[in-house]
C-alpha cells in the first residue's frame, strides 16, 4: 500500500466555485483507494493545522496537489498553506535548513530535504488553451511548457528531496471545458502513474 496525500488548492470564487477541482481530487481519492493505496484529502479552504499537516506530508509516500491556475501562479490560499506548513517542518521533519553549512556557505543550497523517497504530481486547471504552450509563435508563453511555468513549485519540492511525477492538466476550462474527457484523461493518467498495490 502506498499513502497518497491529495491536497485540493481552488480557492473559491463567485466566477470559480471548484467544481471540477473537487471532481478531479474526488475522482483521484476513488481510484487510487479501488488500486489499494490509502488516501488524505486536505481542501486548503477549510480550517486546517500546519503541525497536522506536517504529519501528513511524513505519511505520505505521494503528495498530489490539485489546484487551478490564477494569474500564472497557484492560488493565494495554497501559498499560504506551503508558507505556513513548509515552515513549520523546516527543524528536521521536511528539510534540515537549506543544506548548506557555515564552512562553506556558498555551496550546497537546496539539498538539506529530508523526504528522500517520496514523490509529488502536480495536476493543474487552466484557464489557457493547450495551444498556448510549447509553441514559440504564441504571444504569452514564449514557446514555454506547462512545467517551465510552474518550476517554482517543482522546486518547492525539490527542496524537500521529493521527485517528481508526469504532471496532469486541464486546458481551456472556462471558454473550452471539456470536463468528460478530461476526468477520463485522469483516470487514465492515475492508473498510468500508480499501480495497483498487491494484498
């Protein structure tokens, strides 16, 4: 059995109630428990408790973070929650400091996480088009993917020693949504990245 942390990000708005965020996190808590892995559920909009979370992150082998994408970053309750909780877990449980020393401080920044082993998949909902990315001859992204824009978090992780996992999105779901296909997309993506766990 593998513990499966699925963290839902969406902050609610009166345009943006979360729908399909709570689908995809609902969805991912269904198929990953029929596989035999154990799952948390957190909705950053709820009350929640840094310590507790802390413990949440030891528990879990994986930590899938499902979120919607506000203006090019993940929404403000869910920088809240990492600034909160990852602070929190800095005196040993996520990371020992930075990883640097005192002699020679210029060296080794980054590399003092302390969960070695587990993993993190990202799965985001955007408001632009899949055409957008990777694509030189489009205005925003310059040619950019999807993980280029969000090395940030990818490196939130990193710092903690985690690996990451192939991230999952949803393109285009206020102008273009194509909610059906996407879920099944999902599916498809979580029984392609965790196998079913043997009894």
């Amino acid at each position: 059995m593998s513990n499966i942390l699925i963290i839902n990000a969406h902050h609610y708005y009166s345009f943006s109630k979360g729908e399909l965020n709570a689908a995809l996190a609902a969805r991912a808590v269904e198929v990953l428990e029929s596989r035999g892995h154990a799952t948390r559920l957190v909705v950053v909009d709820e009350p929640w408790d840094a310590n507790e979370q802390v413990q949440n992150h030891l528990w879990a082998d994986v930590i899938l973070v499902q979120t919607p994408v506000n203006w090019m970053d993940v929404p403000w309750t869910f920088k809240k929650y990492m600034d909160d909780v990852y602070t929190a877990g800095m005196g040993g449980e996520l990371c020992n400091g930075d990883g640097r020393s005192s002699k020679a401080p210029a060296l080794g920044y980054g590399t003092g996480g302390s969960l070695h082993g587990k993993k993190y998949m990202l799965s985001l909902t955007f408001n632009a088009p899949k055409q957008a990315f990777n694509n030189p001859r489009e205005y925003l992204f310059q040619g950019k993917s999807v993980d280029d824009l969000f090395f940030p978090l990818h490196m939130n992780f990193r710092f903690f020693a985690m690996e990451g996992m192939e991230t999952f999105v949803c393109y285009d779901v206020m102008k273009n949504p194509t909610t059906e296909s996407d879920l099944v997309r999902f599916v498809a993506h979580l029984e392609q990245n965790f196998e079913p766990c043997l009894t």
